[in-house]
C-alpha cells in the first residue's frame, strides 16, 4: 500500500488525509499546527517534524496550502531566504515520487513547480478541489488537475480514495485556470441567486417557495440545489447556521483576486467577475471574511433598524 505525505491540514487538508488512512494507506503528516497533526495521529498517521522530513521516501506528495507563493517556497526551497540554504521537496523526493498540490493558486506557480520538477524527472499535477468542508469529510470531492497524463493516471487511486468526480483538464496549470473559472461562477451565481430571493421576499413572497420555484425554472442553479443562501431555506447548510462553516468569504475573496488576475494575462473581458469581486471585498471590509461566502445574501437584505 502506498505511503503518502501530506502537508497542510487545515479545515480541507485534515479531512482530506483522514479518507487517505480510511482508503489503508500509510499516511505521514505535517502542519505548522500541532493540533492538527495530532488530530490526523489518533486517527492512525504518522506526525512528522518537517514537511520534507514527511515527503522523504514516499511514494506519493500531497500538499494543501493558502497561496502562490507557499507553494514555491515549499516545493523550491525558501525564496526569502535568498542564500539557497533551506531545502524544497524537490531536494529530498525520490524521482518516481508522485507530487499533487491540491492548493488553489495561480496558474503561473503551478507550471513553475511542474517545470522544475521534470527537469529531475519527477510528476507534478496541479489538483484544486472543489466540494468544500463537507464534500472533503464525505470524501465526495471534485479534483481538477492540470499535468501529463500519465501522472494523471498515477493518481486517480489517491485522488479517488478523496474524491468522487476527478477531471483532467489539460497541462501544468490547467487545473487552476479551470478551478479559478468555477469558483468566478459559483461567485456570480451566488450573488445574483441572494438578490432575486430577497427581491422575492420583498414582495411578500415566501423564499422557500421562491427557491422551489426557480429550481425546476430557466432560473436553476448550484446555489439553490445545494446551498441555499437564504437562513431558514435549508437544513444542513451554513446559511441555517449563522453563516458558520463552508467556504469562508476570505477565501472566495483570494480566488475571485486570482481570476481577475488571469483575466488580465489573456485579456479576457470578465466584467460580473469583476463586479463579484468588488461585492465580497466590500463584504469581508465589514468583518465577514471568516463567515460562509453564502452570507453575501445579507448585502441585499434590509437594514435592521
């Protein structure tokens, strides 16, 4: 069975190496947070100290971080420190080591890495992931990964063991330009989903009823099947429990400053993206960026006197 390093265990990455121990595999693990290393130890993995101490004689690499530039330092050696002295895991990964970033960052980044990794001969795929805490815990998640495809191949036991809908969509960095173009989306859906309700319920209309309505309608979206925004709609979702839990607005905040970014380098005309953006940064501004990104709702609900 194989052994895999895993390295970010945050409110994705722990649940995800968690299904990795159910699936039978070795799994080490490394955090800068103790706690969550231990969490994944009582469950059955191995804590490392350091993240290419766990990526050192493994058969597969996993990593889960917040940006760009973590997943530069980590894979090519700390660029701040401007001497070359502190390793990568590139250093210290055997050349049949399979890598998969399943962090969401920039397109750029991704190929960087995947370049510098085939120079020694080494897989890399960029796998973002879509499906949120609850498809991570249900190990129903989405990967998009970006790579040769033969490392796609190598992967989809792992990726399987996580996930239950796994897609390639082309080269190093396809998958985040697929990943980012979804979250863009969702992001748009999401607001314009939150405006027609609240109009709706403006007018004395009942938002269940409304959300039922537009559901088998020419109005139908993810937003409303899955993750109703409006509190009360439906059960299980993090607009029924104070907006806690799911996607935070930070993060949807980071992604929609990605694609914005990577509209800019095609010259690609995104203005709802743009629009989206500039609603959920104003949003955050007003100290919801640790809450569920669904609680944009509140932007168009009245004023409570």
């Amino acid at each position: 069975m194989s052994t895999v390093a895993f390295i970010g265990l945050g409110n994705m990455g722990g649940p995800m190496a968690a299904n990795l121990l159910k699936a039978g595999m070795t799994v080490r693990v490394f955090d800068l947070v103790p706690a969550a290393m231990q969490a994944l130890a009582d469950q059955g993995a191995l804590v490392s100290s350091t993240a290419c101490g766990a990526a050192a004689g493994a058969n597969v690499v996993i990593t889960m971080l917040p940006a760009g530039k973590h997943v530069r330092n980590l894979y090519l050696g700390n660029e701040s420190a401007g001497n070359g002295s502190e390793k990568g895991l590139l250093d210290v990964v055997a050349g049949d080591t399979l890598l998969i970033d399943c962090s969401t960052i920039d397109a750029q980044s991704a190929q960087l890495v995947a370049a510098e990794a085939a120079k020694s001969g080494i897989e890399f795929i960029d796998a973002p992931v879509s499906g949120g805490t609850a498809g991570a815990a249900a190990g129903t998640l989405t990967f998009i990964c970006g790579g040769s495809d033969i490392a796609f191949e190598r992967a989809q036991p792992v990726l399987n063991a996580m996930g239950k809908n796994i897609f390639h969509a082309g080269g190093a960095g396809a998958g985040q330009v697929a990943k980012i173009c979804n979250n863009m989306l969702l992001s748009v859906l999401m607001v314009g989903t939150s405006e027609a309700l609240q109009m709706g319920i403006d007018h004395g209309l009942d938002p269940k009823v409304l959300s039922d309505i537009m559901k088998v309608s020419s109005g139908g979206n993810w937003t409303l099947e899955k993750y109703n925004p409006c509190p009360g709609v439906m059960e299980n979702v993090p607009s029924s429990k104070g907006y806690q839990g799911g996607f935070m607005v930070d993060l949807m905040v980071k992604d929609l400053g990605l694609s914005q970014e990577a509209a800019l380098l095609s010259n690609s005309s995104t203005p709802m993206g743009s629009l989206a953006r500039s609603l959920y940064v104003n949003h955050a501004r007003q100290g919801n960026g640790r809450r569920d990104f669904s609680s944009i709702f509140e932007q168009f609900a009245p004023l409570k006197k």
